[in-house]
C-alpha cells in the first residue's frame, strides 16, 4: 500500500478534504507532538489561514517530541500529512491536515530544535506535553526545583531536556542574539495555564540569571487558553480503518470528536495566525472557561474514569450508557455549579447537556484507564479547587468526595475481581508503597494519600466536612463496589 505523501494528495478519495496548499515558512514550534495537538491546533491553523486566503502564509508548524522519536519518525515519512478523522454516530468526516511541517525529536535532532526556537521567525512556542510535564507542584503550580526533569537542567542548561529548561535557553539566546521575543502558549488541562507556565519559566530563569529573568518578563507573553476536543489515543484498528478508507498508509492519523474549543488570551508579543476565523475566541480572560471546562468536563471524565473503570467499562461511552452514572454526572456538575462564573456567552444547562451527549458518543472509543492516568496531576484542578470553594460556602462536597475516593480506590491498584491494576502516574510508586502497606483499611488508606501535599495541600486533609465523606465512600467502594456505590450516591439528596 502506498503511503500517505505530498505527491499522493491528488491520490486521495474525493470525499477526503486535503490542504490546497500549505504553509510555506515555521512561525509557530509545539512542544509535545501528541493526538491533542494535531487534532485541534493544527486543524484550527490549517482552517484560519485557508479562510484568511493566505494558506502559505509564515505560520507553519514545527512539532517537536521532547521524549520519544515515535511521532516525527511517523510523519517526517508522510511529509507532516496526516489524516484527521471525526467520528460521530451518524457519520464519520476525514481531512488531510497541511500545517504541520517539520516533525522533530529532541533526543536525536537537538541542533535543529534549538535552532528552530531561536529562530527571529518563531513568533510562538506552545505546548501540550500534559500536565506532568511542567515540573510543578500540582497543588501549589510553583516550580519544583527537585523534580527529576527540572533539577538536571537547573544545574546545566547547554543540553535541557525539559520544555521549561528548552524555553527559558531559547530565550535567553535570542536575548543575547536578535533580542525577538516570542509568545508561550500553554495548551495543556492546567488552571490558568499561561500565569502558570509563566511562573515556572520566570522562577527558572531566576534561579539562572537575574539579567534573563528581567527580559522575560519584561518582553515575553504568556497568554492562557482553554482547550477542548476528545482526542483518543489512536489504535492499531483506527490506523487499519482509515487505510482502508483512503486507499492508502497513514501511520499517524488522529481520531477525535466533531467538537471543538479554543478560547485565547488576546495577549501576543509577535503575531499569531487569525485562529479567530476558525471559530477560537479570542477574550481578555479565559478564567471562566477555563474553570468551566477544567471542572465540569474534565471534573466529570475523571469520575467516569475511575468510577467506570472500577465498575468494569472499558470506554467512556459505555459508562455514559448507564443511567445510574449519568444521573451521578449531573448531580456531580450541579454540586460544581455554583463555583462557576459563567460566561455571558454560555448558556451553562445546554453546556452540561451536551458534555452528557459528547461523553455518550459510541463512536469515539475513548478508554477510561487513558483519563484515569496521571491522577495526581489531575485531580487538583478537576475536583480539589472546586471542592475547597464548596466548603468554603458551606456547600456540600457529596458527589465530589466519591470522585476523589473513587481516585483512591483506583491508585490502591486492585480492581474489583481483584486484578492488579496498571496505575500510571508520577506518584504511582508512592501509591504502591501506601496501598501495601494500608491494604484492607480504607480509613488508613485515605489518611495516607491525602497526607501527599502535592496534591492535596495542607488544608483539605485537616477538614472532617472533606475527609469523613471520603472515607465514607472509600469503605462503600471497597465493600459494595463502585456501580452500587454510585446508585447509593445518587439516593442522596
Ligand atoms: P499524547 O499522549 O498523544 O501526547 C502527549 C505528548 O506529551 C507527547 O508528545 C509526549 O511525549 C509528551 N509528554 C508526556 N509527558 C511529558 C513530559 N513529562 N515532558 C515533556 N513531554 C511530555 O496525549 P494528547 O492526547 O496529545 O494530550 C496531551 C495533553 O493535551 C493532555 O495532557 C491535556 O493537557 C491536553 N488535552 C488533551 C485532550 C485530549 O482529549 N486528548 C483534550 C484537551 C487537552
Ligand atoms: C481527558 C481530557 O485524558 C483526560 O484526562 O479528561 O484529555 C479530555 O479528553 C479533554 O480535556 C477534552 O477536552
């Protein structure tokens, strides 16, 4: 089978959009060369520089892997052509994406990364490297100097391995080289993202030279965004079925939902492309969507995940067939509610009807163990947040607390037939240890997880109006399972 290329394009069946043309020069170097990225910010470029009639214009993409040659050996062979799919139930649409034209992995191509991010011509740096990847703390997002990515690089920046170490490097040379700067784009699942990453890279930089700090801050944007489209990992029968369907091999397609969402900080020191004709909103604060998003959506998928997961369902749309879960869902994204300040713009029933409806489509295989990963990352900005301004109004925290013993049962690393489970976190290590050593006592188990101050901090941990429902519910789960636990839930007023 012939593979996926730029001399193939014509090749293509008629019902699959291809990109007339493409950009022609880098303006924009991603880090973290995942699904996320090729799936919404590479689409949403590819559409904003069509429909400003500008397809060539200087916004090309350079995709860099920072850990894995996987990603770039994949598309560096098609060209940086891949197909992007959109699965619903009544249809599937499949479009070449065209802006992504370098495809780079750290590990072996360091010169021409370093080179690409000091280019005067890169006017932007973004990321989706997940929520891992900063180097923070989750709990308090400072920059955490002992982290196992960061230490290296804070005691020797000519080879960083880390986005944070790579920015900050690649600034300080274009300060001391043409003096350009250009914007940081955060576009991963953290709360206020830009503030956020602009912290971690300005403490960096401290620590490295005052001199550079200084510019940073004074010359670098760090604009917040939120980011919405459900992106599965692609699998070996996505890659077969899209073969098939365009009568050639694309090794790196995509599969996502017809949704999509970017709301931008209008924030940018050295252009951008006009994303805005692509349907991104362009606002002043992103803060209401983000915390929208952060909590209702991204609150709900981890109480699915775990809590769907423990009761034996592979995927999210096979949880969302359940109505005892999607009456938890609602009740959990009422419990949220009052913690939001809504957009003028959103009409908040609707949007918590449709999450009900994204999660629910069949055609979109998306694995509850993949949104149970990184936990500890997660969890924070999901549940905890909302959680302290529940209690803080004297508002209940029921459906929020079993989300987070629901996190507990699951990190304690047996499934209810009892089977290992295969946790994949930072911390995993850390949670094998407690779960070994506090192994038939939930209470126990609760007191130990929530004594991790990464994640819970220091005041959730002292407060009973938190604690007590958890372990509540941790038993619950342990003793009756979580499909009885969450029918137990839903009897609560
Ligand atoms: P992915 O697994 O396809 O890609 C993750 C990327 O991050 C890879 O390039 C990987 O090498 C890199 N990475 C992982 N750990 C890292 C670390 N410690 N340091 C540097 N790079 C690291 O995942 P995907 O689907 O692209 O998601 C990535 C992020 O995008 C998510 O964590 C989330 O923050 C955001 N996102 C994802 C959505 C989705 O539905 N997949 C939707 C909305 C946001
Ligand atoms: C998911 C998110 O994997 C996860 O943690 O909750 O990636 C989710 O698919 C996106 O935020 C949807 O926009």
């Amino acid at each position: 089978m012939i593979r996926l290329a730029e001399t193939e394009l014509d090749a293509l069946p008629p019902g699959v959009a291809v990109p007339a043309a493409r950009p022609a020069a880098i303006g924009i170097v991603h880090l973290g060369l995942g699904a996320f990225h090729r799936a919404h910010q590479v689409e949403f470029t590819d559409d904003a520089l069509r429909l400003a009639g500008t397809p060539t214009a200087p916004w090309g993409i350079c995709g860099v892997s920072l850990r894995t040659a996987g990603a770039r050996d994949k598309l560096v062979a098609q060209d940086g052509l891949y197909t992007l799919v959109r699965r619903e139930a009544r249809g599937v649409e499949r479009r070449v994406l065209g802006s992504l034209r370098e495809a780079r992995f750290l590990g072996d191509e360091r010169h021409e990364v370093h080179a690409r991010l000091a280019a005067p011509e890169t006017a932007i740096v973004s990321l989706t490297i997940t929520e891992k990847g900063y180097g923070h703390d989750p709990a308090t997002g400072r920059l955490d100097p002992a982290h196992p990515e960061l230490a290296p690089d804070l005691a020797d920046l000519e080879r960083p391995r880390s986005a944070v170490g790579l920015i900050v490097a690649s600034l300080d040379a274009r300060r001391l080289s043409h003096g350009r700067p250009y914007t940081v784009l955060c576009c991963d699942n953290l709360p206020h993202n830009g503030a956020l990453v602009r912290g971690l890279v300005l403490d960096f930089a401290q620590r490295r030279d005052a001199a550079l700090a200084a510019w940073i801050e004074r010359h670098v944007a760090f604009p917040s965004t939120m980011v919405d489209r459900i992106v599965p990992a692609t699998t070996p029968a996505d890659v077969e079925e899209n073969d098939r369907a365009i009568g050639m091999h694309d090794a790196a397609v995509v599969v996502c939902e017809p949704f999509r969402q970017w709301v931008i900080e209008d924030a940018f020191v050295a252009g951008r492309p006009p994303w805005e004709l692509a349907g991104a909103e362009m606002v002043g604060d992103v803060a209401p969507f983000e915390t929208m998003k952060l909590r209702l959506l991204n609150g709900s998928h981890s109480a699915f995940a775990y809590l769907g997961f423990l009761a034996g369902h592979e995927f999210v749309y096979q949880v969302a067939a359940q109505p005892e879960f999607v009456a938890y869902m609602r009740a959990l994204m009422a419990e949220a509610a009052p913690t939001l300040r809504v957009p003028a713009s959103v009409d908040l029933v609707a949007y918590r009807a449709a999450l009900v409806e994204r999660f629910g489509n069949p055609a979109l295989p998306h694995r509850t163990k993949q949104i149970a990963m990184d936990g500890s990352q997660k969890l924070p900005q999901r549940l905890l947040g909302t959680i302290r301004e529940n209690l803080a109004a004297g508002r209940p925290v029921t459906r929020l607390a079993l989300a987070v013993a629901a996190w507990m049962r699951y990190v304690a690393g047996v499934d209810e037939h009892g089977a290992p489970i295969d946790v994949a976190d930072p911390l995993k290590t850390e949670f094998a240890a407690i779960a070994q050593r506090h192994r038939g006592d939930a209470r126990a188990l609760r007191d130990a997880l929530l004594g991790l101050r990464a994640v819970f901090g220091d005041d959730l941990p002292r407060d009973p109006r938190f604690t007590e429902p958890v372990g509540t519910w941790l038993e619950q789960l342990f003793r009756d399972g979580a499909a009885r636990t969450v029918a137990v839930c839903n009897q609560r007023k």
